[in-house]
C-alpha cells in the first residue's frame, strides 16, 4: 500500500485553508496548513511534503518568495500557485520560481484533485526515466 502522500496548503483565508483540506483529507492525503509564508517555511524545516499549495497574496511575503524558497530546499516537490489575483507577471513569476502549474480561486474541489494526482503522477514517471540503464 502506498504511504499517504503529505501536502502543505498555505493561505490566509482560514475558509479556504478548511476547504481545501476537507477536499485534500477526503481523498486521503495528510495535509498540514499554514497562515502566513513564515509559519510554511518553519514547517517545511521541520517536515517533507509531496505537495505545496501556495497562495500568491500572504501577509508577510509574496507566495512565490514561499515558493522559491521551497523549490531551492526540496525541487522535487510539487509546487501549485493558486490565486485570486491572476496574471500573466504572476504565472511567469510563479512558473520562474519553480512552480508546477497555477490555479485560480475560487478553486473547484475536481479540478484540484485533478491537478495534485497528475502533477504526481508526472513527477513519478520523470523519477522513473532517470533510472541508469542496465548494461
């Protein structure tokens, strides 16, 4: 049986924290959440996570500063940016740091699930081609 894989969604907005994790909990994922960038980051330090969730707007910094600071410690995680605030300067800005793909709010649970599992999956299968060939 596969472990539960972890995810840490990071927002300000408590609703869309719960929300968020009911969806992410019923699927069977164990999530962790956090308020603000630096309550993220003193998380991350102390666990791994498959996922991030990552607001763009947090009160004391920009989601993708978050973002670039997990992608340097963990570059295999996957990295989700979701906004209300889209852009184009925030995708690039976003997908530059190292993110995975961009959602925006409000976020329809399907979807969501629909992106964590494929970016999975595709993060499973690019570990897979990086096996060194028997001789």
């Amino acid at each position: 049986m596969e472990k539960k894989k972890r995810v840490l969604v990071v927002d300000d907005d408590r609703a869309i924290l719960e929300s968020l994790r009911g969806i992410l909990e019923s699927e069977g994922y164990y999530v962790e959440t956090a308020e603000t960038g630096h309550e993220a980051v003193g998380k991350f330090e102390v666990g791994l996570f498959d996922v991030a969730l990552l607001d763009i707007k947090l009160p004391d910094m920009e989601g993708t500063e978050v973002l670039a600071m997990l992608h340097r410690r963990s570059p295999r995680m996957v990295k989700i940016m979701v906004t209300g605030y889209p852009s184009l300067e925030n995708a690039v800005k976003s997908l530059k740091r190292g993110a995975d793909t961009y959602i925006m709010k409000p976020v329809n649970p399907q979807r969501l699930l629909t992106v964590v599992e494929e970016n999975l999956r595709n993060r499973r299968e690019d570990e897979s081609d990086t096996r060194i060939p028997e001789e």
